[in-house]
C-alpha cells in the first residue's frame, strides 16, 4: 500500500514523503495515529509540493547557517578562568559555559547541545570548538582560555 507520511516516521521516512508499507501497517498504525494517509492522485500532487517547498526552505536555511558560520569563524571567544601556574585549570570549561560566551560576546544565541565536546577543555589557551548551526553546517570557533578570576 502507498501511503504519504504526515510527520516524520523513525525508519520509515520523512513527512511529505510516499512510502511502500504492508497493508496491516498502513491501515491499522500510521493511519489511526494521523502519522500517513492514502496515497491518492490528488493527495500525491499536494505531497509533492510539500516537498519542494520544503526543499526551499532547508536550501535558505543551510545558505543562512553557511554565512552565519562565515562570520562566527572570523571572532574570537576568550574565557576568563581560574588556572594554576602549569596553565591548568581549576575546574574545566563545557559545552554551557562556552554556549554563554557565545552568547554574550557574538550575540548569537547557541544551545548547549549544539556545541558537542568529546571532554571539558582544562588547559589555558586557544582551542577550536565546533558548534552545530544547522544538519550540515558546523562553524568551528577559536575560544581562548585565558588566566582570569
């Protein structure tokens, strides 16, 4: 059966999309909870104007990330923090303290969750840190950690 997905379906596919699915899915799981309708001419066409426009919309959103991310790569964010006389810190440096710096020093507002470290920076001086702008767009930003209070 030929269905045509409402919203996103884990390992089915995409909203807007047409899908192959065994009648027992279609009828009795995705149809019930509104996940996907039948795949009718009409309602085929209006799917596939869903798609374009959103095919539009993700190209202008990567094309903003892209210059979004030109601009964070050119700046600098400096972090002040506790250090001993080795350059070690007291303490470390994550992904929410450097989200907040973000924040204030760029204006740009950044989620934690999008500036994914592998382990907290514990060493003063400068790192490159990626932060997550879009799906396929990360801006990679130089923050220096500099001896501070």
């Amino acid at each position: 059966m030929k269905v045509i997905l409402k919203q996103d379906v884990d390992n089915l596919g995409d909203a807007g999309e047409i899908v192959n699915v065994a009648d027992g899915y279609g009828n009795n799981y995705l149809m019930p909870r509104g996940l996907a309708m039948r795949a009718s001419k009409g309602a085929i066409a209006d799917a596939e104007a869903i798609s374009a426009s959103r095919a539009k919309r993700e190209a202008r959103s990567r094309e903003e990330a892209e210059e979004l991310r030109d601009r964070l790569e050119a700046r600098v964010v400096r972090i002040p923090a506790k250090a001993g006389e080795d350059g070690t810190l007291y303490g470390s440096v994550g992904n929410a303290i450097i989200a907040s710096a973000v924040r204030e020093q760029l204006g740009f507002p950044v989620d934690r969750r999008r500036v994914p470290l592998e382990r907290p920076i514990k060493q003063l001086g400068e790192h490159v840190v990626g932060v997550r702008l879009h799906a396929d767009v990360v801006a990679d930003i130089r923050v220096e950690i500099v001896r501070g209070e």
